[in-house]
C-alpha cells in the first residue's frame, strides 16, 4: 500500500474515533488491533486488558451492533469461536475508504 494511502487512512480513522462514545472507540481500537475476532473473543480479550469486569459478551455486543449500524465495522463470516468452541460472526472494521467516498466521488486539488 502507498504512503500516501496508509496516512489518509490514519487520519480518516482518527477523526472516526472523535466521534464516538468511550465504549465505542475502546472496542473500535480493540477491533483495528484484532480484526477477524467473535463478539466473545474480543469480551475476552478486553476483559484481560481490564476493560471490563467480568468476560461476557454482553460489554460488547451493543457497540458491535452500534459500529455496524453506523458503517464502521462489518461481520466478515464466521468461524469457530475459540470461547464458546461454536461458530459465531467475525467482526472485521469496515476500510475508511468505504465508509468515505463513492466511486468517481474524489477530486484533486
């Protein structure tokens, strides 16, 4: 990938996270750090890293549905999940330029 790219992308990212509730960016940053992860693995993984007191799904869930709901992430598939040992959704962020720009939409200057 280019340079260029991978800063505009940074940038976009940055100003994304501006936006968003505490709970949102936390599992956001959890989720760029961790791509192709279920719902329980990443309540997992927060839990480790303290976010939460106890690993249940249910500290993340919502936001996951709240990310989704605003174009931020998307389920990729899914996979079985290494907590539950059943197949579950796998939660990847969508890339910045699909949530920016339409096809044909960007100028120069």
């Amino acid at each position: 990938m280019h340079p260029i790219t991978k800063e505009t992308r940074r940038e976009s990212f940055y100003q994304i996270l501006e936006s968003l509730g505490q709970r949102q960016y936390d599992v956001m940053l959890e989720l760029y750090e961790s791509p192709m992860i279920t719902a329980n693995e990443l309540a997992k993984k927060m839990f480790e890293k303290g976010y939460f007191p106890r690993p249940e799904r249910n500290f993340v869930h919502p936001r996951l549905t709240e990310l989704m709901q605003a174009g931020l992430i998307r389920v990729a598939g899914k996979r079985k999940c290494s907590v539950t040992g059943r197949n579950c959704a796998i939660y990847v962020p969508v890339e910045i330029e699909e949530t920016e720009f339409e096809q044909g939409e960007l100028t120069f200057e």
